[in-house]
C-alpha cells in the first residue's frame, strides 16, 4: 500500500443484528472479503459499527474469518438506526475519503482501483459511485444497472430516475460530510436520507460515476427499501419535485465552475461558499464578476449587497483579508 494519507480510505460498515444466524454471519463474512480484496495503491481501514446489536458483533470475530482481524470495532450502547450509525463512522474515521459497504453487499473486482483512478486524476471530484447488480437472497442476479458518469446526465437522472448512487458504492471526501452536516435526522425525509443529502451535495459539488456493475445490492424484504417503501417513495418525490422546481440540472455545470474562476478558488472552495450563503445566508465580500454564476446557482435565495462583509476567503477560513471591513453580498431567502 502507498503511504500517501492523501488518498486513504475510511469503509463504514453498520451492522445491527437483531437476531445472530449462519446467513448473517456468512453475509457479513463475504462483505469484509470483498472490500480487502480489493487491489488499491492507498492505506484503508473499515469501521465496523455496531448499532446496538443485542449480541455485539465484534464477538463473533472468530466466525468471520481473517478479514474480522482488520476490522476497527464501534459499537452503539443502544439502537440508533442507520442515520446515527453511519454519522459516528463518519466522525471516527482516520482518512479523507469515506467509502460505504453494507453488512451483506458485495464489491466486485476493481471497483476500488477504477474509482481511486477517478479521485487521483481529478482534484474538483468529491463523490463517485459505481453502476451495481442487484442479487437476491442465495446470490443470483436479478438485473443490472448502470447510470450516467458525467455531472449533467448524474442530475438529469436524479431528477427523472431517482437516486443516482447505489449507496454502498459511493467513496467521497469526508470534508464535504462535514460541510453538509453529515447524513440528515429529519422525519421528513425519514428512510431516504441518503436521497436529502445527494441532493444537496449535487448541487454545490461535483460527483462522478464509473459507468461499470463493480458492486452487487442484495434485494431483500428485510431492508430499509423493501420495509418502509410507501415511506421512502413519498419523501423522495417531494426532494425530487423540490429539487426539479429549481431548474438547476443544466446549470450546476457550468455556473459553479464559473463561480469558481471569478473567485479564483477551486471548485470545491466556490461550492463551499455557495452552499454558506445559501444555508446559512452568510455574507461574503465577493469580486463583480462571480455575483452572475452564483445567482444562477442560487434561485432560490435574493443577492442583496450588505455595507460590511468578511472576503470569502475569511469566511472558509482561508487566507484572505482577516479584519477587514468590506462591502458584500447576502444571500436572503426567498419570501
């Protein structure tokens, strides 16, 4: 493996066993296979998180073969769903990029060497998932789907196919879990909180797809999807109709990057800002020419100039103009 901690990556696996059986095990087994498998030039570790299982799964570490003796063991004092357990992995992971593997999927062969490839070559990239098959429960396929790789066709199909990362295929920076808040607790979007954060991450932050099946999706009546689906499908179509009312999947491409050059920040950097304005409507002292792309980035907030402002470099803690009293922009929001 490289040393380059750059490029290491943190696997967050939860795990709840409500009931411990030869299946569970052996699918947990075949998952932690597949992930150290994996041929990388990059450090990695797996976070294990136990949510509260009522027997803890680091105790049957001896049923999981050699792999169970990389795994990094957290565990929940009690039961707090996927949202919780998937944040504490987030916190504790060591390396900048997050990958996400579930108890019983499994990565195919190069998944993490095509996406890596990804990330190396491009330094605006934040998160990249992979096309997926879908399995059933003994292990035969059912179908196989793949999704657009390019920004533009990722948000033509969020807002017309649905969500466009298979979620255990998705590695993305750590630094932007962190902007956004991490994954979302609100009942509103209660067992689709996947879908509430692409959606904002998509907008401010440029994703990838490797337009391959390197991951295989266990169907089962078990899962969130197949338990909750009445749930899940009517918050989805109010984050997608909210989000389609917006007009933005042609624009985000090109406005966020011209955002950026009138900066002279990255493209992660001008994203940043955009999403403080936009959730926060934090002021910014900002040069003539980025006020265009940003309002095309914002339609739903009003630009209104504010008499003092910190450079937007101080407002991301960059070096910039610290003390300085500047005239700005605001964002205010809409009615």
């Amino acid at each position: 493996m490289s040393a380059d901690t750059h490029l290491g990556i943190s696997v967050v696996l939860p795990v709840f066993f409500r009931h411990v059986s030869e299946d569970n095990i052996r699918l947990l087994r075949d998952a932690l296979s597949s992930v150290f498998d994996q041929s990388y030039d990059a450090p990695c570790e797996v976070l294990l998180i136990d949510d509260g299982s009522p027997v803890p799964v680091e105790s049957l570490a001896g049923e999981l073969g050699s792999a169970a003796a990389q795994v990094t063991w957290l565990r929940l004092d009690r039961n707090q769903g996927i949202v919780g357990a998937l944040n504490r992995g987030i916190d504790a992971a060591r390396h900048p990029l997050i990958a996400r593997m579930d108890a019983d999927d499994l990565w195919l062969d190069g998944k993490l060497a095509a996406q890596m490839a990804l990330f190396k070559s491009d330094p605006d990239l934040t998160i990249c998932a992979t096309g997926m098959t879908r399995i059933n429960s003994t292990g035969d396929e059912i179908d196989t789907h793949i999704r657009p790789g390019d920004w533009g066709g990722i948000l033509k199909f969020f807002v017309e196919g649905g969500c466009p990362f298979p979620h255990g295929s998705v590695i993305a920076r750590k630094q932007i879990y962190q902007v956004l808040g991490g994954y979302p607790h609100s009942a509103e979007v209660r067992h689709c909180e996947d879908y509430a954060l692409w959606s904002h991450w998509l907008r401010f932050f440029k994703p990838a797809m490797v337009e391959a099946a390197l991951y295989s999706y266990r169907v089962s009546d078990s899962s969130v999807s197949g338990e909750h689906a009445a749930q899940q499908a009517k918050s989805s179509a109010f984050i997608r109709d909210s989000f389609e009312m917006l007009g933005l999947s042609e624009v985000l491409p090109t406005a966020l990057p011209a955002l950026a050059d009138a900066l002279g920040a990255s493209l992660i950097e001008a994203g940043h800002l955009a999403y403080r304005m936009w959730h926060f409507q934090s002021p910014a002292a900002l040069p003539a020419q980025a006020i265009e792309p940003l309002a095309a980035v914002l339609p739903d907030r009003v630009l209104v100039s504010c008499d003092t402002a910190q450079s937007w470099q101080d407002a991301l803690h960059l070096q910039g103009n610290s003390g300085t009293s500047l005239k700005g922009i605001a964002a205010e929001v809409v009615g």
